[in-house]
C-alpha cells in the first residue's frame, strides 16, 4: 500500500465543474494537529467538514452545472459527503482523515466531483537540509545564497556587531 499524506487546514481543492480553487477550513474541531511545530494552524482534516462555509471564499467560481443564459450562477459550496477518507481512524469529533486523494459530494453535481489539489502540509527548511545538497548545482540555480553559509547565520550577526 502506497502512502498517502493527510489533509490539513489550508489545503488546496478544486471542482471539476469550477473555474478555479479554494483552501479548506477545518470547522469541526479545534484538537487534532499535523505537520504543524506551534499546533495553531494544521488542523487535520476530517470527513466531519461537510455543509457550508467550509471553505476561506465558498466558491469554486461559476458552477458549469447551473447555466443562466450566457453565464453560469456563482457556485456556492456545499459538501454532503466526503469519500475515500482513512477508515482506520475516527477522531473524537466522529470524523474520519480526509487523506491527498479524498473527494467531496456536491449537491448540485451529485457525484464527487471536488477533489485535493494540495494537502496542505509542508515541512520547513532546516540547516540539516542541506547537507548533502550539491554546492554547485544550487549555486547555479540560486547565486544570491551560499548554501554553506545557512547554519552559520549565528556567527556572521556576531562579526556584524562587533565591527
């Protein structure tokens, strides 16, 4: 079995039948964190984030599905259901993790039609990053950092100070 990564608050979705994404918010609880070092914004995702408002804008754009004319009615998100979710775990408030391939049941389109563009987690840079990195590749790619220097941050503000 391949591994598949949570989602969290702040993902990434997008409607087959919209014009372009939103984030996900995580309304259902307020308990449960990833991939997130001060546990105040990675709220994991769970299949309890169903009805309104759970997304940052709450529209996809113009439904395709609801043709007025020459245009398209705004979409309004609503979820009923979420399918493919990690049926191993149920978190406390009767959710269960929505995982990257998860998708969302929308009334309108009555199939699951929005799916997880991004899961929203991340994990931020460290000095230990980059050990094995190839100096010259990145210094190719990035001349404006000279990767030996990250980690050594401490002591160039020291010579500053002290010059």
């Amino acid at each position: 079995m391949s591994q598949k990564f949570a989602v969290v608050q702040g993902a990434m979705c997008t409607c087959q039948n919209g014009d372009f994404p939103d984030k996900l918010k995580v309304l259902s609880h307020q308990k449960y964190y990833a991939n997130d070092s001060e546990g105040s914004e990675k709220l994991l995702a769970t299949s309890m984030e169903i009805g309104g408002a759970t997304f940052e804008k709450n529209t996809f754009g113009q439904c395709k599905l609801q043709p007025t004319g020459s245009s398209f009615k705004p979409c309004q998100i609503v979820i009923t259901q979420w399918d493919g979710v990690y049926e191993n775990t149920e978190l406390g408030n009767g959710g269960k993790l929505l995982l990257e391939d998860s998708k969302a049941i929308c009334p309108i389109a009555g199939s699951a039609c929005i799916s997880i563009m991004n899961h929203g987690q991340s994990q931020p840079g460290t000095a230990d990053n980059t050990e094995d990195t190839n100096t010259d590749m990145h210094q190719q790619m990035n001349p404006m950092v000279d990767i030996n220097d990250i980690g050594n941050q401490e002591s160039e503000i020291e010579e500053v100070i002290v010059t």
